[in-house]
C-alpha cells in the first residue's frame, strides 16, 4: 500500500448530518466503524467543509447514481459525495446558482427527525450570510414540482423531472470535464 501524500484528494461523504471523511488508519479525530462486509475503518466528522466549489456532476457508482461536487481549499482538493435523489441533493442544487463560485461557501449538512422520518438538507453560507434557494415553492424559477405516483398502490413522491432539470442547470454552471 502506498503512502498518502499531502497533496492527495480527500473523498467526503454525508452521514447522519455530519461530512465524513475516512481515513487510513486512527487518528485522535477518528472513530472506529466495522462496515456492513465486517471491515474495520476510521472515519473523521466534521460539522462542515469550506472551500471554492470547482465543479458539481453527476456519477454513477456500485451503490447508484450520486453527485460528486469538487471543492478546492488551501489544502488541495476534496471530493464531497451525496446521493443523486436526497435531501441533501434537492437543497444543494436549489441554492448553487445563488452561489459566487469565485469566494469560498460553507458547506454544512443537517439532519432533523420529523415525526418518524428523517428530513435531511444541506445549508450553504459565504461571508456569514446563508445562501437562499433560487428555486422555492412560491417562485420555482421553471423547476418541475415533484410528482406524486402510485408504485404497486402505494403512493410515493417522484422528483425524477425535478432532478434532471437541476442536473441540466447545474451542468450549464460548469466546464464539466472529468476529474
């Protein structure tokens, strides 16, 4: 195994709120965690992350569609990663074209029970002012409202045309060349 150099990419995801990064081996920060396959690993939680966003796309992964959005600090480069259909996507999106991409934002993710559901969003922040959605219910701004369907009798909200519009104006945001 190679050493990390401190130059390297640093991959984040969202749990529980939180932005988690896993890391190679213990550190004071870290927390141990045995994963679903019975892995031993060590992940640091961070209440957020700040940076420049570089970039925002869109991947397709073993565990299925996500965003991957590119954020440079005066460390180097991380990679924060978060499900294609989420909470945390829908109030990302709504609020990037709010964003000045040449200052650096706050990137903070936030999970709230609501009676028995959890109710994820991510809140965005530059200069210590939060970032106001572009697309809300009372001005959407051409966003498609999510659709309610029925799957086998069970009715179910579908935001599919609701994220391939924001996919579309977000990718208008960004040179969108490979990382």
């Amino acid at each position: 195994m190679g050493a990390i150099q401190s130059n390297s990419a640093i991959y984040l995801t969202i749990s529980d709120g939180k932005i988690c990064r896993r890391v190679q081996s213990p550190t004071e920060a870290s927390k141990e965690r045995t994963t679903k396959e019975g892995k031993i690993v060590y992940e640091e939680f961070y209440k957020g992350w700040t940076g420049f966003i570089k970039n925002v796309k869109v991947q397709d992964s073993d565990y299925g569609k996500r965003w991957v959005v590119e954020i440079q600090d005066e460390n180097g480069t991380a990679f924060l990663q978060f499900n294609y259909s989420s909470g945390y996507a829908a109030s990302f999106l709504k609020a990037l074209p709010n964003v000045d991409l040449n200052r650096a934002v706050a990137i903070t993710p936030n999970v709230t029970m609501v009676g028995d559901k959890k109710k994820t969003t991510i809140f965005l922040n530059q200069d210590g002012q939060a970032i106001k959605w572009a697309y809300t219910k009372d001005n959407p701004n051409g966003l498609p409202p999510m659709q309610k369907i029925k799957i086998k009798g069970v009715e179910s909200w579908d935001d599919s045309e609701m994220l391939e519009y924001l996919e579309k104006k977000t990718a208008e945001l960004f040179d969108n060349t490979p990382f």
